[in-house]
C-alpha cells in the first residue's frame, strides 16, 4: 500500500518540533531507546544532516567530513550489514563528535583555514600545530583585506587572492608539493566564509 501523503518521522516518533540546532543528549538517548530502531535511525539523520548543515556551514573540510561520514553509516545501514540498533550508536558519536570545539583558542574562520591547511596529513607530519594556526590566522588576515563584495566572482581579484595564500605557504615553509592543492582548498573556503558574511 502506497502513501501520498508526506510523512513527519519525526512526530510520529513523538517528537515535537525538536530543536535541530542541538542534539541534546536526552534526544539521543531517546532515540536510542525506541522501539521502532528503523524510525529512530531516519529521525536521527534528519537531525543531524540539519546540525551538520549548522555548525559546518562556513567550514568545508568539516562539512565535507561529517557529511561522508553520515552517509556512509546510512549506507551500511541501507545495506543491511550493520543493524539498526549499531546505526544509532553510530549516529550518535557523529553527532558528540560534531558538538566538540577544540580547545585551541581559533576562531570559528582561523579554525576554518587550518582545517583546510591541516587536511593533507603529510603537511601535519612536516609542520607544527603552532606553525599551521600561525598560517591560518595570516590567511584570514589576507582574505579579510583582499576580499571585497562578491570577490569570488572576479577573476582578477580570485587571481591577487591566489597569489597571496602562495606567497603565505612559502614563506611559512609550508611543502611546496602540497601548495597547489592547499591554494585550492583555502580559496574555497575563503569564498565559503565570505559568502556566509554576505547573506
């Protein structure tokens, strides 16, 4: 029997109107704790594909990593090779570990960049932690001052900005191999943060 009518899981799962800014730990153990494990795995990712879409919005390296990781528990659970009950506990240390800030003093645009610059783990290898938050507070310096409205749709400004994170790569030491690549993944997310400062 088909259904036409769109279907709120979670009401049905009785919730009411949950706050999706905050996966609390009392709705998680709620969900945990359901009967219907099925309804309680499609009301968890809906959750936490509006937590990731949240927290992450102007952090593509994060946003990238917690949303293959949603999809690949989903995935396995699509696929029958994990239970829904092992899903659940799946989807809830996604969402501890999105809810973690770490304790580094960043700022959420200086956290932004030096997850971009941290991505290549041979970079990490050669460099310091100190080192790469040193780079990433220079980065948000340089975006700020290159950056005007909509600069990510000039070409020649986008050309200035590339030129200026090279320059900052090199004379931080960062490795000339993995340069061309960071470049790239920085000016993403540059015009990631400035188009969240431009809504």
């Amino acid at each position: 029997m088909a259904s036409t009518e769109v279907v709120d899981i979670l009401e049905i799962c009785g919730f009411d109107r949950p706050d999706i800014s905050v996966l609390s730990d009392e709705s998680m153990i709620e969900l945990q704790n359901m009967k219907h494990k099925n309804l309680a795995v499609e009301a968890l990712k809906k959750l936490l594909n509006g937590e990731i879409s949240a927290r992450t919005r102007s952090n593509i390296v994060k946003h990238e990593e917690f949303s293959t990781r949603l999809e690949q528990a989903i995935a396995r659970h699509h696929n029958r090779s994990v239970d829904a009950l092992q899903i659940i506990q799946e989807l809830i240390e996604i969402a501890k570990d999105l809810r973690k800030t770490p304790e580094d003093g960043l700022k959420s645009d200086e956290r932004a960049f030096y997850d971009a610059l941290a991505q290549n783990n041979s970079a990490v290898e050669i460099m310091s932690n100190g080192e790469l938050q040193v780079i990433a507070a220079e980065l948000v310096r340089t975006v700020r001052r290159n950056s005007g409205t909509d600069w990510w749709r000039r070409e020649n400004v986008r050309a200035k900005m590339r030129i200026a994170v090279r320059k900052i790569l090199q004379r931080h030491g960062y490795p000339p191999d993995l340069t061309s690549e960071a470049i790239k993944t920085v000016l993403k997310q540059a015009e990631a943060i400035a188009t969240e400062l431009s809504r």
